[in-house]
C-alpha cells in the first residue's frame, strides 16, 4: 500500500499534519491530537469525521471528512470490479480542478496500486441541511441541483479528451452490462421482490426489452460528464451553515455521456409526483438556461426536452436492478418501491419509451 494512502484507523496527528500542511490548510504548528468517529451512510465505501488540536490555537481546519475503501469485503470487491474507488480519486485529482460545480474541496486523494484501498480527506462542510429523498426536494431546492447539474456539463461539453479518456467509460459500460441482462432481470423480480412493485410498473420497464441497442446508444452518446446518481441522498443543502447553497457528493460513478440523464434522474427520483408535474417543464427549462448562460450552443429548448423525455428511462432501470441486487431492509425496501412507483410514473407520463422508438 502506497504511504500516501492509509486505513482510517491509522491516520494520526503525524500524518495529518503532513497532508493539511501540504494542501497549504495548515501553515504554522502541528496537529497534536485526532478523534474520529463515523459520519455518511454509503455502502460502497467507510467515512470518518476528524476532530482536530493544534499547538497553534486556529492553526487548521477544525475538523476534516475522510473516506476510505469499505472494510466489507464484498463492497471493497465492488468497490474494485466497477472502477468506483478509482473513479472518485480520479474525478478528484484530475477534473474537479477544471470544474465550477460546488463540491467539497479536496485536501488529499489518493489510491493505492491495488486499486481497492484509498483515501480521501475533504473539507468538512457542517453544519448543513441533508432532505430525505422519500420526502422529496422542494421545486427551490431543485433549481439550485439544475444549475449544478449545468455547471458539470457546461464544463466538460464535447470535449474530446474526456470522451477518449479510458476511466471514465465505465460508468456507460456498467449500465450497457445491466441493459444487456435486464430481461432475466425483470424475469427475476417478482421472485426477489415482487411484493412491493405493481405489475403495471413491471409492465412500463419491461418496454425496454423491444429497444435495448437503441437504449444503449442513446445514454453513451459522448455529450459530456455525468454524476450518473444525482440525487437527493447524494447533496448537501446550506452547507457551511449556510454560507454556501448546495454542495454535491459521491463522485464515484462519475463518467462521459448524455448529462440530461441527471436532470431526468434526479427529477424522477428526488421530486413529489405532484411537484415533478408541476414544475418539470420550468426546471428543465431552468437547466438549459443555465447550460446556454456557461457557453453551451446549439442545444435549443425543443432538444432539451426531448432529451430529458427519452433519458427518463435511466432512472426506472435503475430502480429495478437496484432493488434486486441490494440486501433489502426496512428502510431500503420504502427506498426503492418509491423510486420506482415515480419513475414508472414519470415515464408514462412523458411516454418516454415511444421517444426511445422513435430514435
């Protein structure tokens, strides 16, 4: 393992002292003393808050967040298998930099040559206001996501460096892997879990099975970067106590391909029915102003919506593999037969399987 990544439980005020030293947080005396103690609730990796003492009363920040490859090893498998570990570091070292979207700023990103095991310490951006995605984002709270969501594809907008970067194909070949088995995968889901999903759901998904290769040309096509799971769970609103509007997190399934995913991801998974219907229409369009306002061209209001119809599919899919290849539990059981009862809905709504027809 690489000296520069390290477990959780061996950071010490010695190697702090190092790493805010060198990210230029620290700039005179020492960290003297660290208690930790865990914060977050992903399943893929392990987060740590810091609380820090220095020698020098201010010398630091009072406390850091720091995240680490899980010590499940099944997540730490998939963690490695997907690319996740590495993508996030790699998003850290090498695109945040060139990027406005409000994220939490990285003080150390590292991964170890076994490309499981890494760290990466952030600034803590507490206190800040977390929504519960069952209760859903108010239509303020999503205008403040589409801008963000622009700001990340204003960004990287054909740029064909990233479209030929390897790392960041991954995330569109996972989803191509899902696609290709996602007949078996509904044929598999009233065993695993058909009590909490109404055949008429079922039903809407399984319209993808007439449209799979024009489904996977549609959300790889090499427009931009994207989240790829921008949602409600994965934001912080007010952070700094409030000095701050919206920061976004997880950056683990960052990859290169149709950013209108996002929009319509997170808008199917993270709003109200009532509020997505109201207030679609003027959130996209918010969206797309703000994509024109940060240099986007040739992207005009009619496309924009017709993108964000057709890519409404992406959330529904992944509700319906999500929900079969997690460990079900109370609270992820209420999870996922929600995302799925508004994603079904929010397709129907926007017949977004006869725009897939139609491409």
């Amino acid at each position: 393992m690489s000296a520069a990544v390290v477990r959780w439980d061996e950071i010490d005020a010695a190697w702090l002292t190092d790493v805010l030293s060198a990210s230029g947080r620290l700039t005179s005396g020492r960290v003297t003393a660290v208690e930790r103690e865990p914060c977050g609730t992903g399943q893929l990796a392990d987060s740590y808050r810091f609380t820090l003492t220095y020698d020098v009363p201010d010398g630091g920040p009072p406390s850091v967040v720091g995240k680490f490859a899980s010590d499940d090893e099944a997540s730490r498998e998939f963690g490695r298998q997907s690319g996740y570990y590495r993508n996030e570091i790699r998003f850290y070292q090498d695109l945040a930099p060139t990027l406005s979207i409000v994220i939490p700023s990285p003080l150390h990103a590292a991964l170890a040559e076994n490309q499981t095991d890494f760290v990466l310490l952030m600034e803590d951006l507490t206190p800040a206001r977390v929504v519960d995605q069952l209760e859903g984002c108010t239509p303020d709270e999503a205008a403040l996501v589409m801008e963000q969501a622009a700001a990340l594809h204003a960004g990287s907008w054909r740029r064909p460096e990233l479209a030929g970067t390897d790392w960041l194909q991954g995330t569109g070949a996972s989803f191509s892997h899902v696609t290709d088995n996602f007949p078996q995968t509904l044929a598999d889901f009233p065993t695993i879990a058909g009590d909490l999903v109404p055949d008429a759901d079922l039903a809407e998904a399984a319209k993808l099975g007439d449209h799979l290769d024009a489904w996977k040309r549609a959300f790889t096509e090499p427009q931009c970067l994207w989240h790829s799971d921008l949602r409600a769970d994965n934001l912080l609103f007010d952070p700094k106590g409030g000095t701050m509007p919206i920061a976004v997190l997880d950056w683990q399934g960052v990859g290169y391909g149709r950013g209108t995913i996002d929009v319509a991801y997170f808008l199917g998974t993270s709003l109200t029915t009532e509020d997505r219907r109201a207030h679609e229409r003027a959130l996209v369009a918010h969206y797309r102003e703000a994509l024109t306002a940060a240099g986007v061209e040739q992207y005009d209001c009619e496309t924009c919506w017709e993108d964000y119809r057709l890519l409404a599919i992406h959330g529904l899919q992944v509700g319906i593999f999500g929900l079969g290849a997690v460990k079900r539990s109370e609270r992820g059981d209420e999870l996922w037969r929600t995302w799925i009862e508004r994603t079904a809905t929010q397709t129907r709504d926007l017949d977004s399987f006869a725009a897939l027809a139609a491409t």
